[in-house]
C-alpha cells in the first residue's frame, strides 16, 4: 500500500484554475483602485473626478454603449470555444469565455449545450453568445482550430502563461510560461478535456496580448473582418471564465455573478429578463425576436412554443405595473404588438413576449 497522498484530480485542478482567475480579477480591480486613490493623493484632491463613461440603456441599438464586443467561436474542437471580446467602461481590452458543456438558452431553439452553439452559423452563434453574457455582440468571427494554429506559428509562437500540467501529444507541457507552436496549440485545445476552459483562457491571453495584425483569411466567418480584426489585435487582455452553478446535472451561468462581471468589464447594463412563445408557428422566429430585443437590453431566459399558433397580434406582458416600462421598450423594439400589464407577478420574466402573425421576420 502506498504511503503517498493522492494529487487533487484533473476536475478538481480545472475547478482551482476558474479560481485564480477570479482571484486574479479581484487583484487587478483592487490595484487599479489602490492606483487611482494614489494618483488623487498626487495631485493633491484638485483634479476633478473623470466623467463615468456613458452606460447603455435598454432600447439601445447595436454599437451604441462604451462597448465595442465580438463574439468568437474557434470551430474544429471536441469541446467549445467561444467568447465575448472586446473593450468598454473605461476599461483595457478584455474576454469572457463561455464554457464547455454549459447549457444556455438559444433564442428559438431553447436549451442547447454550449457545443451546439458553437456549431451553429455565424449570425445565429453571435445571438446565443450575446443572450448568455447579457450584451450584445456588434460582431463575430469564426476561426477554425487549424486556422488558429497556422497564426500562432506566423506569430512565432505563443508565451503561454499555462496555469496547469497538460500532457499533450506525448509531450508535458505547463505550468507556469510555455513557448507553444502552433500544432501545440492545436494539441492542447484540440483533446477532451474537463478543463478546456482554463486552457482556452490561457491561450487566448497569450494570443491577444501578442496583438495579431488579422486579415479576411484568417476567419472563417465574419460579418467584418477589419472590426474583428480591431478587436482581436487591441492588446493584452484580462481574460475570465464565465461563471457557473451546477443545478441537478446541468451547468448553468451563475447569476448576477455574470453580469456584475460584464458591467466591471465592459461597463454593461444587466439585461432584463425575457420569456419568448412562438405563437404565429414560424420556424425560427424566436431567433429573428431575440436578434432584436437582445440588442434592446434583454435576456431570452426561456424560448418556448405558445400554446397556440393562431395568435393574431403579438402580446408583451409586463410582469407587474414595476415592468411595464421594459415592456414598452420590447414593443418598441419589435415595431409591433399590444402591451398588457399583468397585475398578479410570476416572476419567472420581467416580460412575456407571445409572438403573433402581425410579426414578420
């Protein structure tokens, strides 16, 4: 019998790298206060205080806000990679990666594993991305894996700063600073792994801090390549995990914990909730309803078939005379439909949208 005390697991190691990120979040927020109250003292208390930076409001439309944010899926994997990149609210460039095998709500199709999201065209993955961190995404660029390897090696590689030991490819690579080559990059994202997250996050820090100079074929698919292109090559990156609960067996963003995040990151509004019932019986209307109210300041938190598909005029039920003003903004939004005020509260949204034929995509 061995006397030696069992190393924590690979889950357990995945689950410890998700907290240092953290951790590194909440050091970084706390330096930069430390830095400013400094520069205060300085100056002597005269310098007046610096105008907030505007925050988007709900009924904004897309690319308005302090935000500038892409949507990047890197196809081509066992497991997702996806993210929200991009700068605002004062801040340096930064990402939020959302995870493999977490279940969001895609607008017209319901719950889907983050894979599945991932897989879908270019437009329909910026919507999901966009409703799982609560702001809308002004572009989205699709890079295969291999693409992703060939710019790391015209790079010259990567210095990733590895926050674990991956064997990859009868090689060890980690912890602590790595030089990756393209095909070890590839290696390392491209296996099964219950810590693809972390791994994502590590390398792409290194890639954005390495500034690419990105052109049209380095993407898949976008719908403008020189804004990814601005986005991708803006600097380093303070890069975080998308922050998730376990509920039974299904992995879930942890709320507000999300969106506390985008609004320290991006300078975001939390989105208001929307619950969406297809009731004309157009396929897909859920995803032409969640292109727009997303954009608006919603959240799609539950996409569903109405128990009808005979509803003439699309109805926005407000969730209490407190959500009668979101309502508004949902109607205005969608350019169509009647508002009604629910006086008896669900609680499940703060608006109902059943979508009627007087919608057209």
């Amino acid at each position: 019998m061995s006397d030696q005390t069992p190393g924590p697991s690979r889950a357990e190691r995945s689950r410890r790298v998700e907290r240092r990120w953290r951790v590194q979040a909440v050091v970084v927020a706390v330096l930069i206060a430390a830095l400013i109250g400094v520069a205060a003292i300085a100056s002597g208390g005269n310098t007046p205080a610096p105008t907030p930076a505007p925050s988007p409001t709900t009924g904004a439309s897309p690319g308005s806000g302090p935000s500038q944010l892409l949507a990047l899926a890197v196809t081509g994997a066992p497991n997702a990679l996806l993210a929200t990149v991009g700068t605002g609210g004062g801040l340096e460039s930064a990402a939020v990666i959302v995870p493999p095998a977490m279940t969001v709500v895609m607008p017209g199709a319901g719950e889907i594993p983050s894979e599945q999201l991932r897989d879908l065209d270019g437009p329909s993955m910026r919507i999901g991305v966009s409703n799982v961190v609560g702001a809308w995404n002004d572009h989205y660029a699709v890079m295969s894996l291999e693409q992703l390897g060939t710019l790391v090696d015209q790079l010259g590689g990567l210095e990733v700063d590895l926050q674990d030991i991956y064997p990859s490819g009868g090689e060890v690579l980690g912890p602590g600073q790595t030089h990756l080559n393209g095909a070890q990059v590839t290696a390392l994202l491209g296996e099964p792994a219950d810590d693809t997250a972390a791994r994502f996050a590590d390398v792409l820090t290194a890639l954005l801090a390495a500034q690419p100079h990105l052109s049209a074929t380095d993407f898949a698919d976008t719908d403008d390549d020189r804004a990814a292109a601005t986005i991708l090559g803006s600097g380093p990156a303070l890069v975080e995990i998308t922050p998730t609960v376990v509920v039974g067996s299904t992995t879930i963003p942890a709320q507000p914990d999300l969106d506390q995040r985008m609004t320290a990151l991006f300078g975001t509004t939390p989105p208001a909730r929307a619950e969406v019932q297809n009731g004309n019986g157009e396929p897909g209307i859920g995803a032409s309803v969640g292109a727009l109210l997303i954009p608006a300041g919603f959240r799609i938190v539950l996409s569903t078939n109405a128990d009808t598909f005979d509803h003439q005029t699309t109805q926005i039920i407000s969730d209490g005379p407190e959500n009668a003003q979101a309502a508004q903004e949902a109607k205005d939004a969608l350019g169509v439909g009647k508002v009604i005020v629910s006086q008896i509260p669900s609680g499940a949204a703060d608006v109902t949208v059943i979508v009627g034929h007087d919608f057209h995509a």
